[in-house]
C-alpha cells in the first residue's frame, strides 16, 4: 500500500477518476471497506463461537451450527461454504456390527403407518456397539419418536437382557408409571428385548410390545445410535468403560437439551420441543406418520398441505 501511494503521483489519473469509470464513489468505497471490517470482525467471533459448539458437539455438521448459533450477519449458504473452507467439513464414518440375536419371542409391528401426535406415545429402543481398544461395549437407547429425547440409555459390556431393563427403569423414572400405560415399546426381534424380565416389567406397566423385522422398522432409534456415535463419541479420547460411560451421559445431555432437530418446530431441541408441547399441547400441529411400504397414497397425499405442516411431517426416520 505505501509503495502504490508513493507512485499514485505519477499516475495520470486520480482515484477520483477511476472511481468514476468504474460507476462508484468514494464514499461507496469507503462504506464498502467498512462493511468489510465489520464482517471480517463478526466472523472472528463467530469462529470462537463454533470452536466452543464443536467442544461439546465435535460432529455437528456445519447446517446444524448454523442453525443453531443463528449468526444474523451471513447467509446459510455462505457460512456452509466459508467453514467449509476454513476446515470445519466433517467426516462421517460407518461401521457396522451385528447386535440382533433373533428371540424366539416375536411380537406384531404395532407402528407401521401409525400416526404419533404426542409424547410418550411411542418409545422405540435399540442397541449399538462401541469398540474400545479392540473390545466391544453395548450402548442401549431408548427415544420418543414424537419428541427425539434420549429417555433411557445405558452401557454394557455385555448383551444380556439386564442392560436393557437399565435402560427401560431410566425412562420409567423420567416419565412415572402411570405415563408408561398405553405406550408402545418398539424395538427389533432381539433376543433381549423378547426376554422375560423383558416382556414382563413392559406387560405389569401397561405397555404394548411392538417388533418390526427389518431396519427400516426401527429407523429412528437406529438414527440416534450413529448420531451419538459418529457426532460424538468417536471425537473424544476415551480408554476405560467408566470414561465411556460419563463420555455417553454426557453426549445424551447434550443431545437432548442443546442439538437442535430440523423436524421439529422452530429446530427446537428435543427438551425445549417437550418442554413447548405440554404448555400448548392444544395448538400443536406437529405429528409424526411412521414409514409404511403400503401407505403410498397417504404419503402422496400429504405433499398438499400447508407450507408449515409441509415441513414437519416424516414419513421414515427424518434426518435429525
């Protein structure tokens, strides 16, 4: 800059004269560098702020942050391709192990084309491994399909059915017993969750058991299995059950009360969204169809709604 003003002089033209061939002002471009101060200022606070969300949410995708931490200052799409750029992309990752040992126990799907418009209506819950320095942990969640809270999970270095009882007693704490009559608990054909000690604490709270055969009959408790997995877990350090253990409470908190859902209203958090339902259950409009092969025509049907409940509806496990 000071050997371009050392030569200027010599130019045969001013700035004023170039400003002019170019159809711009020198107030313009003074306002211009102005707003490019202040962007690059509101940016630089911005990167702090995604540094401190990536902390607790290491594998949250850059839409999401966005979303999330609301910057009023850059659009969508700029801020995506901008962190994009500055090295914030993440990586997903897939592995998969088998965990369903087939029960002998089978149970009819209670779910498939079933409309959920409140919570504790449907529960589903399933179980994922962890690999930690070649041995393998099982990590067990159970999710309101309605509200995508985590109301149960545990971890167990072990598949026995008594892990997922854990589990089950975490969410009958969360909600009380008299919450858990009429609830449909939906999970696949494993062998633990056909087990007796199983079946019977569901059948004594008043609960309907519901088993689907396929993945997809389990979606969107499966969907939280990759999130806490691939969103969190495999960022941090971690090399004893007990770290495992603080490492999965700490991603369910998180995940519950902080990780905004693009399918709920407003991208509200699972908490938040609970929290809002039972204060204005009568005006909620949110609901959730459950994925059926045969409820094609339903599906179609319902691309005639309005813009706002357009945006809510899910026909299989929404992308969270």
């Amino acid at each position: 800059m000071h050997n371009f003003r050392a030569r200027r002089r010599h130019l045969k033209y001013s700035l004023n004269d170039l400003y002019k061939v170019i159809g711009l002002t020198k107030q313009a471009v003074h306002q211009y560098q102005k707003r490019e101060r202040i962007f690059e200022q509101n940016l630089s606070y911005l990167v702090l702020d995604v540094q401190d969300l990536r902390e607790d949410h290491p594998g949250c995708g850059l839409e999401k942050i966005y979303y999330t931490l609301q910057p009023d200052f850059i659009g969508r799409d700029r801020f995506v391709d901008l962190f994009l750029r500055l090295g914030y992309g993440v990586k997903k990752r897939k592995n998969y192990i088998k965990t369903t040992i087939p029960s002998c126990y089978q149970y009819d799907n209670l779910i498939q084309g079933l409309l959920v418009t409140r919570i504790n209506q449907v529960v589903q819950s399933d179980i994922t491994y962890y690999n930690l320095g070649g041995s393998f942990y099982y990590l067990i969640f159970l999710i309101d399909v309605f509200s995508k809270r985590i109301v149960g999970h545990q971890v167990s270095d072990h598949m026995r059915a008594q892990a997922n009882v854990r589990a089950l007693k975490q969410l009958i704490k969360l909600r009380g017993p008299k919450a858990m009559k009429g609830m449909i608990h939906h999970s696949d054909r494993g062998s633990q969750y056909g087990a007796k000690i199983y079946t019977n604490l569901l059948k004594d709270l008043g609960c309907y058991i519901s088993m689907g055969q396929k993945a997809q009959d389990n979606a969107y408790a499966e969907r939280v299995n990759g999130i806490i997995k691939n969103e969190y877990l495999n960022y941090w350090k971690i090399e004893t059950k007990q770290q495992l253990s603080r490492m999965v409470k700490k991603a369910v908190d998180h995940y519950n009360s902080n990780r905004i859902h693009r399918h709920l209203p407003e991208r509200l958090t699972p908490i938040n969204f609970e929290q809002r339902f039972k204060n204005n259950s009568k005006e909620n409009s949110h609901f959730e169809l459950i994925f059926a092969e045969q409820n094609a025509l339903e599906r179609s049907s319902f691309k005639h709604l309005n813009d706002y409940l357009e945006g809510q509806i899910e026909y299989s496990c929404p992308l969270f």
